[in-house]
C-alpha cells in the first residue's frame, strides 16, 4: 500500500473523531489546566496574605511537621487525591479547601477560556445571525473583558475563602482588583470609536459595558471613551457610597459595627470589573444567600441575633453569579419592566 492511501485511510477512519474534539475542546482543557495552577498559587495567598507573609517565599510547609512539600506532592487535585488528604511526614489531614480552590479556580477558566475560544469565532456566529462582523478592534475589547472576567474569578474565589476563615477581605486583593479592573477598562476605551459608547456582541452572553447603563444614547457632553472610563469610575463611587451609607445606618440604629470596609472596597471591586448593575445584583444575591443561610442557623440554634457572618463570603458568590449570568437576569428585567 502506498503511504498516501495509508494516511489517507487513517484520515478517513479518524474523521468522526477528529470532528467531535475541536479546537474548543482544547482551549477548555488549556484553561482547565492554568485554573488548576492558578489555583493553587491562589491557595498559598489564601493561608499567607491574611496573616501578612509573603507569598512568593519560603516554600511550602506541612503547618503540622513543618516539612517541606516535595514538588511532586505539589500538584494541583491529583496529590490531594494520591495522599488521600494526608501530609505525607506526620499524615496530618490536609483540608478539603485546597483541592476545592484549585477545582473551583480550573473550572472557571475552562468557562472563560470558552468565551476566549469564541472571540475567534464571532465571525462566522455573527453572519449567520446577519449581524454585520465585528472589527479587530471590538473583538480586542471583548478580549479585555473575558481576561478581566478571568481575573475577578480569581479574586472572589479567594476573597470568599478568606472570609470565611479569617473575617479579612484584604487590600491585597479588593484594592487591587479595582486598579486592574480600572487599568483594563481604560485600554478597552483606546479601541472605541469616538461616537460608539457601547460594543454589544448581543448574541453571547458577555456584554462589553453595563446592561441597563445611563450612557446609551445621545449623551453630547462626552464621547464614547470618556463615558465608558468615567461611568466605570462613577460605578466604582456609586456602590461603596450605597454600602457605606447602609453601613452607617445600621450604626446608628444598632450602635455596633455591622458591616466592615472591606465589603465596601469588595462591591466597589465588583463594580470595577462588570459596572453599576450587575454589582447591585451581586449585592441583591449576597444579601439573599446570607438571609437564607442566617435563618438555618437560627432554625438550628447554631447562632443568635448576634452572631457574626462572613457576609463577604455571600458578596463574592454574588459577584461569581453576576460576572456568569448578570446580563442575561438584567436584560430580562428591563424587558420585564418596559
Ligand atoms: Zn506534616
């Protein structure tokens, strides 16, 4: 047989296999993976920044023995599971929140990297749909907000395990999501058009500025950059001004500190990354989830009136839903209401 009918059966046998793992399937296994890693760095800033060490030196230590962790017992779910939960020195139990932060963290890359993966295939999604093809330059701010989706994972997966544990919501990474958050939003206004506030790419799930915005139409005094830069900043200010003066009120009423700053520069932090909106509904859904779980505590007597909750935890579940489906629940209210 010739090698070219060799190939060209293998070719033919292997074509209903090739056709069912695409591309799409790679970049989400390419995600998976540098959400596994990512994880577990983020797991290292969940034990040290709380207590203020570094994060990058000394290396790893079993908090019981003090030996330090061998590369190989290193790597992200498959040690865990290999070591059944054990150090591998004392055989002290190793918690359940390393693996989950780091499968947590795997998954929600594999989430973004599916709306990267379709940034290369807006064109063919987009004339089928018979709206016209996005320009390299929209394309280059959708990829901004994906990377900036990417990163506000990152930040409340961690955020949600730091309160739990400690009560902390660190600057480490509340202040410096805003700065991140801000820095993306203003290389995101170098691609717009001057009259174009707004890039819509209406048939995926992620919009590119807030759903339900004030700046959609005929604003004369700023052009398209500037209304995005400063409705972001004007996000930013708007929600830790409603959070602070609910922390005050509460002051007054109940004379004792309800609420920390930190949950205020978290919502503010939210607001960063997805705008005015979606941080009120993260703040709508953290509220909720926090009632319900309040209440099965006092069903069960495990808390009193006075008992005090991580309610940053609550915040950042609400702000992982409202980065997930946030413009889709915002878009049907308004339909709802009109
Ligand atoms: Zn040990």
């Amino acid at each position: 047989m010739h090698l070219r009918t060799i190939t060209g059966t293998i070719a033919a046998i292997a074509e209903p296999y090739t056709s069912t793992v695409t591309t799409l399937h790679v970049y989400e296994a390419v995600g998976f993976i540098l959400g596994l890693a990512f994880g577990s760095f983020l797991n290292v800033c969940i034990s040290r920044i709380p207590k203020g060490e570094s994060v990058i030196h000394p290396r790893s230590r079993c908090p019981r023995c003090e030996a330090a962790i061998r590369w190989y017992d290193n790597i992200p779910l498959l040690s865990w599971l290999l070591l059944r939960g054990r150090c591998r020195d004392c055989h002290a139990g190793i918690s359940w929140r390393y693996p989950a932060v780091e499968f947590t963290t795997g998954l929600w890359l594999l989430h973004t990297a599916k709306l990267f993966w379709d940034a290369t295939h807006l064109d063919a999604t987009m004339s089928a749909a018979a709206i016209p093809s996005p320009s390299a330059s929209q394309i280059a701010i959708y990829l901004l907000a994906v990377l900036g989706l990417a990163i506000l994972g990152f930040l409340l997966i961690g955020l949600i395990v730091m309160d739990w544990q400690t009560f902390t919501l660190p600057d480490a990474f509340t202040l410096t999501g805003i700065a991140i958050a801000l820095f993306l939003v203003c290389t995101q206004a170098i691609f717009l058009g001057p009259t174009e506030d707004q890039v819509l790419l209406t048939r995926h799930s992620l919009h590119l500025t807030s759903p339900g915005g004030v700046t959609d139409h005929g604003n004369v005094f700023l052009t398209g950059p500037e209304s995005l830069i400063f409705g972001r900043i004007a996000a930013i200010c708007g929600t830790a001004l409603i959070l602070l003066i609910i922390r005050w009120l509460y002051k007054a009423l109940r004379h004792r500190e309800g609420m920390g700053l930190g949950d205020v520069k978290l919502l503010a932090m939210i607001a960063a990354f997805l705008g005015f909106w979606p941080a009120i509904l993260a703040l709508f859904i953290g509220v909720l989830i926090a009632g319900l779980y309040g209440i099965v505590l006092l069903a069960q007597r495990r808390a009193g009136a006075a008992s005090k909750l991580a309610f940053g935890s609550f915040l950042s579940i609400g702000g992982l839903i409202s980065a997930l489906f946030g413009n889709t629940i915002i878009d049907r209210y308004i339909a709802l209401i009109r």
